[in-house]
C-alpha cells in the first residue's frame, strides 16, 4: 500500500471516530440537558486526545491531527455544556 492509501484508512477512521461524538453534542444542545453525562469520562478522554494530537504533529499525520483536533473541539463543548447545564440546575 501506498503512503496515500494508507492516510485515506486513516482519514476514514477518523472521520466516523470523530463524529461519533456529535449526537451527543446535538443531544445535549437540543434538550438543555446533560444530566446523564459523565463529565470525568470526558475530561479523560479529552487529555487522550490532546495527546493524540500531539503525537499527530509528531509523526506528521494529517488523519491524527485533524480527527483529534475535531475531537477535542467536541469535547469540549460537552464538557462546556455539562458543566454549565449542571449549574443552572442547581
């Protein structure tokens, strides 16, 4: 296999592994509710991918980068919104 089609299978990976995480983003936008998020598994998984995407840059792999920028971006909104949804609710 090539270098191209090897970074395709990884772009494609990262594709659906990245937007795995949007319908709980829509989710939790839509009802104003994030009462059954877990925010500790978020912040864990949020520094694994920031590590990701540290070593995205290290080995100059664009699927790494890209899937865990995005990633971490949609971590953060549900971190974000859990923790300020938590607020009001109190």
């Amino acid at each position: 296999m090539s270098d191209l089609q090897i970074e395709i299978i990884g772009l494609t990976a990262a594709v659906f592994t990245t937007i795995a995480f949007v319908p709980q983003v829509l989710k939790i936008w839509k009802n104003r509710d994030a009462s059954g998020v877990s925010v500790t598994m978020y912040v864990i998984m949020f520094i694994g991918i920031c590590i990701w995407f540290c070593y995205g840059i290290l080995i100059d792999s664009i699927a790494v980068i890209t899937a865990n920028g995005v990633s971490g971006i949609l971590q953060m909104f549900i971190i974000a919104f859990a923790l300020i949804l938590s607020l009001i609710h109190i």
